[in-house]
C-alpha cells in the first residue's frame, strides 16, 4: 500500500513536469529532486501511508510527550498481556 502511494505520486508530480516543460528547480522536495534514497527510507520509516513530498517535523524532541507515549505504550502492552 504504501509502494502504490509513492508511485502513483512521483507519477503524478512527473505528469506535471513533463507538461510544465521539464524545467529544473533548486528545490529539494520538487519533482526529479525529490526520488532520492533517503527520500524513500524516510517515507518507509514514518507511520503514514500517504506519501508527501515533506512532512512536518519539530525542530527539537519533546522530552514531555515522548515520555508520555512511551509510559501509554508500556501500560497498554501491560493490560493487553
């Protein structure tokens, strides 16, 4: 599901550089730039299903939250046992 994802948009973003005339960007999120290795490993590795050219990211970790999720995680694995 998710390989259908990012074929069927690199499909689409590549139908629409073909018609814009094939021109070159700067960007690292446009189209001929944006089919990259490290491109595709992230969108393996992030939890969606839907590929985006980039996603929102917060620029530190939040110390609060991720202690929050992990003790969720630990008590759910400790009520579903």
């Amino acid at each position: 599901m998710k390989m259908h994802s990012y074929t069927m948009t690199n499909y689409k973003m590549r139908r629409e550089w073909k018609d814009s005339g094939s021109k070159k960007h700067n960007d690292p999120y446009a189209y001929p730039n944006n089919i990259t290795f490290k491109n595709f490993t992230q969108f393996i590795m992030f939890p969606v299903l839907v590929y985006e050219t980039q996603y929102p990211r917060t620029e530190k970790i939040r110390i609060k939250y991720a202690i929050c999720k992990m003790i969720n995680t630990i008590a759910m694995l400790i009520l579903a046992y």
